[in-house]
RNA sequence: GGAGCCGUGGUGUAGCGGUCUAACACACCUGCCUGUCACGCAGGAGAUCGCGGGUUCGAUUCCCGUCGGCUCCGCCA
C-alpha cells in the first residue's frame, strides 16, 4: 500500500514527501500530522466530516482512517480553493493541498490527536461528490440496525467501527506471529465438504456434478486437522471460516471465525500453555495485562458454585449447597428434594434487605423462567429471618443456615430446591440476574478460567439417546476408559474450555487417536459400524495407519474481538454481519435464484 | 418453535382515545457571519404515525393479525 509506505516514511523521519504521481494524491494521512509537521507541504484525501462556514472563513475537519484534521480556507489566501470549499458537503471525497501550520495561541483543539496544527488550504479538488447519509456518522450511535446494515459501507466509515475492525487485523496478525513462533504453520482445508452427524445443522450446497448430492459448508475443519496431524504437520493452525446453520444471538453468526489450532503428540498441559500464552498475547495487543496461570475448575465444580460451564468470576454471589441442612426439614419443598436424591442450594446477596417486595415476587416469578417452580427468599434482620417460609423452619434449621452461608444482617439469601440439573442452572441465572441488578460486574476486570473435566457424554432426553458433550471425536480420560459400557455418563473427556468474563471463548480436547476408542464412542452414539463406516470410515481407517497421538483447541475470534473492543455484539466486529433472522439488508441475500439455476443443480423448491 | 421489547419527517425521540392541522433535537435547504471545531444567528422545506383488519361517533393512541429489527429460551457436537 503506497499509503502505508507514506506512513512510515513520515513516522521515521518526519519528512512529508512533496508529491506523489499524480498530484491529487495523499502524501501523509490525516491522523499523522503534529506541530512537528508545521510549515511542510501536504496533500491529503478523504471525507469531508464536517464543514464549519463563517462566511469569510471555512473550517473543513477532513477524515481519512488514520483520523481527523481541520483545514482552513481563507480568500485571501487562496480564491478558488474557498469557492470550492463552499459547495462542500457532508461525506464529499476530496484532495486537499495545502500547509500544515500551527494553530494560534489558545485555538488548538485538545479533543483531536491533530488538534495542535491545522491545514491551511491551497487547493481542492472534488473527487466525489456524496448525498447526505441517512444517518449520522459522527456521533455516539444511535440507529436501528437494519438501517446500518443496509448502509454497512457508510457505518464502517464511523471511526468506531474501524477502530474494531482495525484491533480485529491486529489480533490476527499476533495470533499468528505467535503461532508462527511455535513451529505451527497455517493450512487451509476445504469449504467444501461432506455433512456429518452430529451437531450444528449443516448449510448444504448442492452439487452440480453429482446430482442428488450435496456438500457441506464445515462447522469447524475438526476432521481435516486431525487429518493433518496424521500427515505429519505436527503443528497446523488456521484463522477460519466456520458455517452453523441455527439461530442466531448477540454473539453467534451463521457464519463466524475460529483460531483453529491441533497439535501431535501434545499433553493436556501442553494445549493449555499454549493456549494461556496466546490469549496473553493478545491481551497484551490491547493493552491488557493478565494474570497466569489461568484459575482451574472442574465442570462439577463450576455447575455447583457457580450454575454454570462458563461462569463469570469477576464478581463473587456464589452458590453453595445445603441439602444437608434440610434432610428432616419440615419445609416441605426442602425435605422432599433431598429425599428424592435432589438438592436444596443457596446464594446470598450482600445488603439485598434493601430489594422491595416487589423486587422480591419478581425474583420468585423468575423462577419458572428458569426452568425450577419456585425460589425463596429469606431477609436476615437483627432479629432473626423473615421470609414468608420461616415459620416452617426450625431454629437450628435458622442458626445452621446462617453459619453456613455466613449470612450477615441486611443480607438476603436465596435458595432454590429440586434436581440438580435443574436447581445448578437456575441458580447460575439467578446469580447473573442478581449481579446484573445490582451492578455487581465490574466493566474493566479481565477473569479467565479453565473449565476442565467435562463429561464426555451426555443424554438427549428428546432423541432417547446418548450425545458427545464436546464433539465424538474427544478422547475419554484414561482412567475412566473401562466405565465407558457401564456407565458411560460418568465418564470424564479429556476436554477443556477457556472462559473470559462469563463468555466461552474456545473449547478443545485431545482426540481419539486408537481406533477401537472411536469406534466404542460411535457406538455408544447410536452409530453403527455400517454407518460409522460409511461416514467416518476415512477417519477410522486413517487412525489404523499411524495417527500420533494429538490435540488442539479452538477459539471463536468474533468472541475474542468483541470483548477486547468493548462491544455487546460481535456483529460490531464483523465488517459485514447478518440479522437475526440470518439475512444481508445490504445485499439482500438470500434471494431466490433463476429457476435454470436450480434445474443445473437438479433441485427442485417446493412452496 | 416460543417469550419479551421496539417500529411516528432523513436520524433519534415525545405524544398513548378528540385543539394532532402531530411536538422537540439533530440533519437538510436558503440567507447572514473571519477562528470555529457537535460553530452561531434568521428563515424554510420535510411525516398518508411499518402494513392489514377490528373496536369506537372518532385510532398515531385500544385489540387482533402480519412484516421488520433487537434481546432471550429452545437450538448451537
């Protein structure tokens, strides 16, 4: 890029070059120029931000990527130039020339990185003249998103929307540098590929060769990177494109990016580190320290204290468990819970005597919003509880809770009772429901941690079956191997996942590399031998020729950009986005194709 | 598949059964203005209140449906 050159030559050496080959063209960007640039030459390009008109005297604030710099034009100075000027209009691109001075005594402009100099304007030139935008492009945003994304092309000009997309690039490129570092080497794998089962639904595309048959846009590049460890890559990531075909969320895309990383002969330990010093890095590119090692918890451990596989430790409302306490309990839901193998757990709110009573029935309503019937609240006063369920409590039931939550006056404690595997999430809710109320989450912490020990199975209750917790291709802990027939939900995967601040940043696991393993997995998923043949047979038989053992992890990069730039969505840190209901305002996908279209492709649409 | 919130000049909002002939700010247009930087001042233009139906003497306002956006649940190995 000739103006990433011309950056660098004003960075090393202060020296605007005096043209460029034609004479309309930008010899110093915007946002470079400072008082030490006074008295030098300039040409410049870009947009016309504002345009202030004092009838004798015209101030243009010209925006280019790099930032913003005023320009002046004055008649006595130049004639032409101020004629010019005074057809200018919001979003006009133009070629300015003129010299940088310094701005008088008292008129520098603190809020700008240029705001100590100014361009007084010599020439300008009208490179493209532009309608008024349909919204706003230089205040804090405030527009319908259909609205942006239709005119995606003049949203990114929003210096905010580059700033995100400008970290995006250098995130990226420090991924890479890291990586590059460690011997792992960057290969692409097919868009195209085969539909497997198991989980996303897959974007199918049609094939025209083939009749009847269809690709598969890749969830992740899993099977491929297996594969190329077993050809002896050793070390292989990607910065890639992945397709899931399902509903869409503030942070999921059907389409979005992972940092794709497998690795040979690697320990869980390994993956780890490797994965630790890349999330360092990359923390440290936005100027983020952070703490290592990251803090470790198992996935049981994580659903008890927390009610979640991805929970945010930047605040503290811990759940504990209590179901001892009220094995005899003549509160009824309590006895009842533990009697029937459930539990009776509780979280406390510091100072939440203040919550009203309102607030109070609003959390019960919650409840069944969190899949449990009900919650209870119990206030601790100087005098005792008060809680519409006290009365049945008996006093060393009273004493007993108190000392085990260590409960203070004024302090409101919650408790829900039920199956685990409802009581754990609705609890994890509630604490976020809680900490988001009350303002509990500090913005600027940075609270990573390892979620390790995951189950490797887990059941379907809808399918009637058993399914991969992480993907069927996770190894199972060694120990664990020979509960695999028997008892197979106790058994633990070699899986891990990395959570940052409450959001699932990436997940990995080391892989299957004996076939007889895999071939148990698939079994256990209700996949035969016939079928595992057929869909997965090249992985099988790939494993019986030499797989080393190997691992690896994924990041979601949207996930990563996204918080590191501050933003609630990572369609702020994708240029061009879909809505919720997966369409493209701007282009209009999708949209019904020529019918000799589809009859090339031998499909045919019904309604 | 489900729940919630939103939809009013170009943008963001107010109005929530009748002086609504729809208000305000910004943007836009015209004029004035030589030190502004979200310039200022004066004037002007610009809206079948997302769409369809219903209730009512009367609907931007209430109800139902529908479309679109967002948030969430389900879903996302």
């Amino acid at each position: 890029m000739q103006g990433e050159h011309v950056t660098a030559q004003v960075r090393e050496t202060g020296e605007i070059p005096l043209s460029r080959s034609a004479s309309w063209q930008r010899t110093v960007w915007c946002g470079d120029l400072r008082a030490e640039h006074a008295g030098q030459q300039v040409v410049l390009n870009g947009w016309v931000a504002h345009r202030r008109d004092h009838g004798g005297l015209i101030f243009v604030d010209l925006r280019d990527r790099s930032g913003i710099v005023q320009v002046v034009f004055d008649p006595q100075i130049d004639a032409e130039a101020f004629r010019v000027a005074e057809s200018l209009r919001a979003e006009y691109v133009v070629a300015v020339t003129g010299l940088v001075r310094r701005r008088a005594p008292g008129m520098a402009n603190p809020k700008l990185a240029t705001g100590e100099i100014e361009v007084e304007g010599h020439k300008l030139e009208v490179l493209s003249k532009a309608k008024t935008p349909p919204f706003p492009l230089d205040r804090p945003l405030q527009v319908d998103e259909n609205l942006r994304l239709r005119y995606r092309y003049l949203d990114l000009r929003r210096p905010e929307m580059q700033a995100g997309l400008i970290l995006r690039h250098r995130l990226a490129q420090r991924a890479r540098q890291y990586l590059n570092a460690r011997g792992f080497l960057e290969i692409e794998t097919p868009m195209l590929t085969r539909s497997t089962p198991e989980g996303a639904r897959d974007f199918l595309v049609p094939s025209r060769l083939n009749p009847g048959t269809f690709y598969a846009l890749p969830q992740s590049p899993q099977l491929f990177k297996q594969l190329l460890v077993m050809g002896g890559l050793e070390r292989y990531y990607q910065i890639v494109r992945c397709f899931r075909d399902e509903d869409l969320r503030a942070d999921r895309q059907p389409e979005f990016t992972q940092i794709d990383i497998e690795m040979s002969f690697p320990t869980r330990e390994d993956v780890l580190q490797l994965a630790e010093g890349l999330m360092a890095e990359l923390l440290d590119e936005a100027g983020i320290e952070v703490k290592r090692p990251f803090p470790r918890l198992s996935y049981k451990e994580a659903m008890l204290r927390y009610g979640s596989d991805k929970p945010d430790l930047r605040f503290g409302l811990e759940i504990q468990d209590v179901s001892d306490l009220f094995e005899q309990s003549s509160v009824q839901v309590f006895a009842r819970a533990v009697a029937t193998g459930g539990v009776v757990r509780a979280l406390v709110l510091p100072g939440g005597k203040e919550l009203s009573r309102r607030e109070l029935d609003e959390l019960v309503e919650l409840a069944p919003r969190w899949g449990v019937p009900g919650l209870i609240w119990i206030i601790v006063e100087e005098s005792g509880l008060r809680s519409p369920v006290v009365k049945y409590m008996s006093e060393g039931e009273q004493i007993a809770l108190r000392e085990r939550l260590r409960a203070k006056t004024g302090d409101l404690i919650c408790m829900m009772a039920g199956a685990e595997g409802k009581v754990a999430p609705a609890m994890g809710r509630l604490r976020l429901h809680l900490a988001e109320k009350r303002n509990l989450i500090p913005a600027s912490r940075w609270e990573f941690l390892w979620v390790l020990d995951f189950p490797l199975l887990e059941w379907n209750e809808e399918e009637r079956r058993l399914q991969a917790v992480h993907h069927p291709f996770t190894s199972p802990v060694e120990e664990d191997l020979e509960l695999l027939e028997s008892e197979p939900l106790k058994v633990r995967a070699n899986a891990y996942d990395m959570v940052l601040n409450g959001v699932e940043l990436g997940g990995g696991s080391i892989r299957n590399h004996r076939r007889d393993v895999q071939e148990r997995l698939f079994a256990l998923l209700g996949i035969g031998p016939e079928e595992a043949q057929e869909k997965f047979g090249f992985l099988l038989e790939a494993l019986e020729y030499g797989a080393p053992p190997h691992g690896g992890i994924a990041f979601g990069f949207d996930r990563v950009v996204m918080l590191l730039a501050g933003k609630e969505t990572i369609r702020d840190v994708i240029a061009f986005p879909k809505t919720q209901s997966g369409t493209d305002p701007l282009t209009g996908a999708p949209a019904a194709v020529d019918p000799r279209q589809l009859a090339e492709l031998h499909i045919i649409c019904h309604g």
